[in-house]
C-alpha cells in the first residue's frame, strides 16, 4: 500500500485568517494535483499563525478562525487536509489539528503538552488535552501531534499503544542558532525509541521577534533523517510511503551556523516589511560596523532600491566614518543622503545654556547628538513610509550601550540579538560572499562618535571579555560568582551584570528585533524594570 | 481560647531579599511586642515581593530567597511567621506559605491555583500544589491557603475536610478600580458557602505597572467582613479570635471609586520614583489637562520641591495654554522653566528642507515639534537624574495620538490607563480637596496645539463617544459588530478600532504606566504587531 504525504512548509501571516485559508487552498490544490499526494500537512496554528497572542482571547477572532475549517472542509477534496486551528471547546479553547477528507472531519486532535516558558504563552490561552488521537487512512493508522508533543517523552507511545504507524507532527518552532540540529537530534532519538515514523512539517517566516526557520522533515522508523525541505523558505514537497517505510529521498543540506543566522536575519527584516506594508527601509549610516551589517541584511531581504541611508555626521565624526559610509551605500547601490547634525545640536546647545548653567557635561550632551539624529531618522520615516531600523547590537542592548530614542529610535531592530562579536563574523561571512564592508570598519576600534576620540572600551570591557560573560548572565542565568569561577576578571563581570540589571528600562521601550540567540530581549526574558536584586 | 494574629501590610521591593527580610523581622517583633500577636501573616512571595517575573528562573535567587526563610526562622522567636516564599523543589518550583515558629518550621503550603491570564504568568514559574495544608496552633487548626486559591471553589472546602477551623490567605492581588468591591465580595461569598472565617493579608505599593492596594480583611464565619485594613497605606493590625470567632474589631472605610483612583496614581508615581532611586520628577507642561493632572498627582506623590516643570511653547501654542501652565505650577508651588521650541524646530525644518523638497506638509512636522521636546526633556531628566513623567493618557495610547520619542518620551506614564473622561474627573476630583487646575483648563476643547487651530476632534470621534467605544473593545474584547449594535456609530467604531489595531507598534515602545482599570496596555494585553486580522 502506498501513500503519499505532503509537507506544506508555508509562511503565514498572524491573523489574516482569508490570506491563510487561501494559502492553505492553494498548497492543497496544488499537492493534490501537481504532487499527486494523498494528504497535506500543515504546521500548527495554519488557520491564525502564530503566535496570534491575545488575539485568542477575542470570540470573534476565534469564531472566524472556526468558520474557517468548515469552509476548507467544503472547498477542497480529493486530498486530506491536516490544518491546525484554535479549537473552540466549551468555555475553553483547544490547540487542534483536523483531518479534512471529502467534506467530514475525520479526526481531531488537542495539544496535549502546552509550551509555557520562553517565548511561549500556550498556557495563557490554551487548556491541555488529554488522549492521543489515531485515526485510518486508506488503511495506514496515523497518529497526530503537535509541536512540544514530540519534544515530551511518553505522547509518542501512547500514540504508538493506540496503534499508530505513522506519525504527523504540526509545528511553529521558532529559529535561534543551532536549534535545527537540537530540533532533529531529540524528535530522532524520540522516534527511535518508539520506532515510529514521523512526518514533521515547520512553519516559515518572521513574526515580529521570531524566525519560523521550515526545515520541516520525515524521519523513518529506524530514527533517520530521510527527507530535509529547505531552511527559511516556502517549500510544498512530497514523500511516498511504501506501507509506513519513507520511500528514500532527498535531504536539503543543512546550512553553516553563521549562514543560518545571516539567512535569518534577511527573513525577519523582509518579512517586518512586507506583512506590516512598509515602502522599504531607512538606517542611519555611521561608517561603524553595527549599520553597516544592518544595510547588507536590508538590501538582501528587500533589494537596493527599497532601502535607503542617511549619514549625520558631527564633529566627532572621523573623515574616515563618511568615507566608509560612502563606499557602503555604493557598494550596495543604495540611495544615501548627507544631513550634517551641528545645527540642531547647537539649537538645543543654546535652548538649554540657562538651565543647564554651571553643570558639567555629561552624557546628556552625547545623548543630545544621537536624539537629534533620531529625530531626523524619525522625520524621514515618517514622510516617506519607510521603516527604520535601528542598527544596536545586542551586546549595546544588555549594557545599556545606547541613547534611549536615540540610535534606539526606530520600527524595528534586527541585530538586537546578535553579540557584538558576532555582528564582526556575520559582516566577514557577508563579505566572503562579495564585498560590500570596507575592511577598515571591520578592523578598527568600534567608537560611538559622540566625544573627542571616544572608543567603547573607554566605557565597557572589550568584547572578547564582555560578550561571554553576557552570554552567560543572559542567556544561561549564571550568577556573578560562577561566571567569575569560570575564568573571567571580577571587575568585568560586575561591570557588565550591574549595568545589565540597571538597563531594563530602555529594553523595555526598544523596538522588537530578531531572536536568534537561545534567549532574547523581549518576551522572552521577562525582568521587572524596578528590581533590588543585585547579584553581585 | 484566644488567638491574636496580626495582618502584616507591608510594601516590598521586588528582588531586594534582604531588604524584604529586615522589614519581616521588623514587622514581626512590633506585632509581637506591640501588638502582643501569636501570629503574624506576611503577603504572597514575601522574601521576592510580587511579581519577581524572570528573576524566578535564576538559581541563585532562589538559593538566596531559600536560605532567607531559614535565617527567619531563627531570627525572630515567640511568635509564629507565615511568609510566602518561592520554594525549591526536585527541579521545580512552588509558590508556598511556610509556617515558622521557635526555628522550625510548623507547616509548609503551595499554592494550587496559578493563575496564568491577565497581567500573570505564575505557570511560566511555578509547578501547582496538589493538597491543602492545615496546621495545628495552640489548640486552633489553620489551613493555608495563596491568592488565587480562595477565588476557585473547592479548594476552601478542602481545607475544611482537613479539619480547618480558620482560613489565612496571603496575597498579592493587584488593584483596578472596583477591584476592592469584587476581591471581598467572591471572598466573603465563599466563606459563607464554608463557614470558615478568613484572614486575608494583601501587598501593598507599586511595582512597574501595578499596584497592590492593601485593604487587608477579615471575614467572620458568616461571611461578614469584620475588619479592614486601610487602602494604599502600610499597617500593621491585629484581630483577636475567641475560639475562631474574631473579636469585632473596625473596618476602616472604602474609599469612593474616583478618590481610590487617585490615590493608586499618586503611590504609583511615588514608589516607581523612590524604588528607582530617581532624583524626583520632571514633566512638560502644556496648558492642557493631561499634564495638568500628572503634575498635581507628582506633587501629590513626591511634594512641589520634588518635581519640575518645563514649558515649551510654539508659534500653535496659545497664550492662554501659557498662562494656565504657569498659574497650574504657581497653585502647586513647583519650579518652572520656559523654553520655545523655535530655534530646534527651525534648525530641523532648514536640515531637511531638500530631502523633503516637492513633498507635501503632514504629521511629520507636527511630530517634530513633539520630538524637540521630547529632547529637552530626556535632556534634563539625563542632567538633573529626576524621572520624566509622560503624560499620555489611555484614549491616546490606544488610538495612537501620540508621538513616539516626542510626546511619549519618558520613564514612567502616570495616566496611560487613564481614559480622558476619567482625566477630566480626576482633575475635578483633585479641584475638589483644593483647587490646583484652572477651570479653563477642564472647559476648553482638548488640543495637541501641533498645527493652527487644531482640537483632537479634528482626528478621533469626541471623547464621550471614543471612550465607551475603547474600552469595549480594548478592555471587553467585544467585535466591531457588539459595539454597533450597542448603539455606537459604525464609522466612530471602525474609525478607533482600526486606530487601536495599528498603533500596538506605539504601545510596544511606550513606558510603563500605572494599571487602573480592567485590562492595561502591557503585560495585561499581549498583541502581536504584525498582525492581519480587521475585526471592522
């Protein structure tokens, strides 16, 4: 007995259940006709994307989303759908996944292990079900799950003890680097123990601070990878199952970490763009390395014409930052414009002389100079439709390294979650595909430009040192005492946790930006901005 | 047999453990000593304060939040504590009540209900109790219960099972207007159904968005509250129970609705101001009502030598804003500066006058203007450390009539979950204990004075219709369709609602305010940005 199971890898929009109910028509149509397949497997949530956040809690919204599995039940046969939706219970929602076969539901399965840590609120909204769900088709028993479902032990053989053969796996699991190895290393191990095979199709696209990265995949049921789609792409493909054995196919290569995460991050700009409706993009040039990244990934997700520059030197800007701003924006062919900032700076100089009489200068007077290009960035944005983005880093971000409507001004930030010594691989591994970073930015001394012959380490311990240790208080929650235990100066880990801490109040008033760490700013590390803990 | 226990209402900083520990000690020797208590009862998560949110992932918080308890406990003796703490399990996590008396500890509860809607996110943290606790304490037995856990039936039924003669219930439950109403009334009912008297001992302060409101209570056997603590306020009280029937004591009386509003804004703005350590506060004075009523409420909060003021007129300002600014800061006493925006706005107008040649006036000058004020004042908040208060208000931010980096520029925003026809009865409210707003100020037509002539209901439906309209839809989640069959215009309604959905980019980067009605904007309403669904 053969069957055939398509993986429809598609990239929805959250909430524009028309758009995705007509995405999930056209992919069936065409796995049914051009594909010849017998079932169309969707990724988790297809009707709304995810994650539709509150949006779940609006009866209107979810009556919508359940008008709309009866429509898809009417307008599509001759291929069984598996399309996953917020399942209206009594007084209770439910994360379901349907079968649709010739007009009737054939079977209904309810998430049973609910994700509620990290970026994920399933338990927000969402109330657990309790039974596998096993139902035939054309005499194969096929059991349903979804996403953290085939993460948990014990799903899978229960699946296995109601007589599955096969498993179908609907996912929104959302990108950070080296998950897709994690991704496939524990659902291999699953399906070896249980010696079930597995169909596992993933959502694609970005999602405000998440990469939906596909690399949706079919193990067999000796726990081998035998069919991989592509990473960070649409793909609708097939597999043949000769009984439950995975006729062999073809695994798209996996690509190198620091590609993933360049291809990443190109995704959550385009995406930002075009699903927000954007006329393209605007960024500050400074002739640093940080905006330099930042106008690559732009022209790479949406090309030349669609982005444009602006460089707003001061005094303290170096001739050799305009030179190398310039070269930037050529390399790429992009737009740029030159507004010098000494006028508005000196206004403000002046407005302010009185009340600031007798005080010393400070960073107000550095912070002066960044709000005064923001308010430019801001001005342009706003007449010409385009979205800015901000260009800080994530290792400015922890720190607090940043003006607060400042360089922070923008509609979205998307090296937000890339370390500073990650931003200097990603420019390198860019540049390796053709040149577009003068090499002098990425070799000299990173400097904010705002004081005479300023320098970040005058400010910060160097990123060889600061960029681990933040690694560790961010992402691995280690205290300052086993940070120090592992070999880093106290002075600099002190440093960098206490200005971590203080800074939660400019994270919390930072644009999103794109998840690609194990953990990022904004939901998924929630600290209170008041806060007496000090861990030092 | 008589039993004394006191009620500790007291106001905790979140993550200052040992902060948190001297002032449990503290409290406890004045309820033993003074008070002559058995038993003192602290709020929920004493040792962390409430909400800890992301600190609770950290183990050495933990180990410091559990060593905590057992200094406590040989700390303070002759009198029992009942203390929340955030409880180490086998790799999980509890939200518990421990019992401690003579150094050790008598009993140990965790909470069973958590809830996970709304403003908390317990589920992210904690694992769920499955048992009650009940103790036995110099002849009387007391079962413990946690917040959430006496507002589900079946938990106080079975403490009563155990063989509970007497309920205590530690909280941290936060404040919205009528909230007070709602919180004894569930409680009082349900102690009725079970006939177990209540001691239910609340947090009280600000913490970030919220505030607890104290208001701590007992409830009889029969339901009736025979004792209240005050709203807003720290104390310390004491009920004596004869056998389990508490000695009459006195409830100190509700505050009306309006006044208990206010009073949350002014220890709002207060412990945000003084658990952040800021230097006082500073806002923009336009003459208008919004920042009328901030500035009354941060001279409330703080007292006039704490806060200034900054006028900052333009060619749109009137004269009689001017005047009435500075007859507002004349009746409170405060400091005030005068500062035109001209020079800046100028300077702006001339640095972009090519880029944007051909191209018609819009919002992008009027946004400008907000922003050279929204420098001046980061400006001086950046020199003189004090808190920038914005003074958006809830109408604003949910339709998006507001600039961001301008208007909404600031650390905190006193009146962001205040609709303007509450704004307006605040300000009478305030007018009413003595008059600090002119009444021109409450009468004329509202302006963002950012172009000739304007009145807000130039762009949004007036206030009385806009209102009702947001907090339908905002607050209730009710369809476009509910709302206009409530009665309301369709265009008014399509008109807000397509406001509201496309301004969550505004709301992501605006500061934290304080939450006073059902459902704030920020933890309380979790909306994705890119986002497809048209509820109109």
């Amino acid at each position: 007995m053969s069957l055939k199971i398509a993986l429809a890898q598609i990239n929805f929009v959250v909430g524009n259940i028309a758009a995705n109910v007509d995405n999930i028509i056209k992919a069936a149509v065409y796995a049914r006709d051009q594909l010849k397949a017998d079932i169309v497997v969707f990724p988790e949530l297809t009707i709304t994307g995810y994650p539709a956040e509150d949006l779940l809690l609006r009866a209107d919204f979810i009556t919508a989303a359940n008008n709309a599995i009866y429509q898809l039940a009417e307008q599509v046969i001759d291929i069984a759908l598996v399309v996953g939706f917020p399942e209206q219970g009594e007084g209770v929602l439910y994360n379901s996944a349907v079968v649709l076969h010739q007009g009737v539901t054939l079977a209904c399965y309810r998430k049973q292990a609910l994700p509620n840590y990290g970026v994920f609120d399933e338990q927000r909204y969402f109330t657990a079900g309790d039974k596998p769900c096993v139902f035939e088709f054309n005499g194969t028993f096929i059991g349903l799950t979804i996403c953290e479902d085939v993460w948990k032990s014990g799903i899978i053989e229960a699946n296995k003890n109601m007589g599955a053969e096969l498993l179908l796996t609907l996912n929104a699991s959302p990108f950070n680097s080296g998950k897709i190895h994690q991704r496939e290393a524990v659902i291999c191990q699953q399906v070896k123990d249980s010696a079930l095979p597995l169909v596992y199709v993933n959502q694609v696209g970005g999602q405000d601070e998440l990469i939906f990265d596909g690399a949706s995949f079919v193990v067999d049921s000796l726990g081998q990878t035998v069919f991989r789609a592509e990473e960070f792409k649409e793909q609708i493909s097939v597999i043949e199952f000769d009984g439950v054995n995975p006729v062999v196919s073809t695994c798209a290569p996996l690509y190198s970490q620091i590609s993933s995460e360049y291809q990443a991050l190109v995704l959550g700009i385009k995406d930002y763009v075009r699903k927000n409706g954007f006329q393209g993009a605007l960024l500050g040039l400074s002739g640093g390395i940080d905006s330099a990244l930042v106008l690559a990934l732009a022209v790479d997700a949406l090309g030349a014409e669609e982005v444009e520059v602006v460089l707003m030197p001061s005094q303290y800007t170096q001739d050799m930052s305009n030179e190398d701003a310039v070269l930037e924006a050529d390399a790429l062919g992009v737009k740029y414009h030159v507004i010098p900032i000494a006028p508005a700076v000196n206004a403000f100089t002046e407005m302010l002389a009185e009340v600031f009489e007798g005080m010393a200068k400070d960073t107000t007077e550095e912070n002066i100079q960044a709000r005064c290009r923001g308010v430019i960035l801001m001005a342009m944005s706003n007449k010409k439709g385009k979205l800015l983005l901000t260009t800080g880093n994530k290792s400015e971000m922890s720190v607090g390294y940043a003006t607060l409507y400042g360089d922070m001004a923008g509609g979205f930030a998307p090296i937000k979650d890339v370390p500073k010594l990650l931003v200097y691989e990603l420019a390198r591994y860019r540049n390796s595909l053709s040149v577009v970073i003068p090499e002098r930015v990425i070799t000299r001394p990173p400097s904010a430009e705002l004081a005479p012959d300023q320098i970040d380490a005058d400010s910060l311990p160097v990123y060889e040192n600061l960029d681990p240790i933040l690694e560790r208080y961010v992402e691995l929650d280690q205290s300052a005492d086993e940070i120090i235990a592992a070999g880093f100066k106290s002075g600099d880990v002190i440093r960098a946790i206490t200005l971590v801490d203080r800074n939660e109040y400019k994270r919390r008033q930072s644009p999103p930006g794109i998840k690609i760490t194990s953990r990022a700013f904004g939901r998924d590390r929630r600290y209170p901005i008041t806060s007496g803990y000090r861990g030092v």
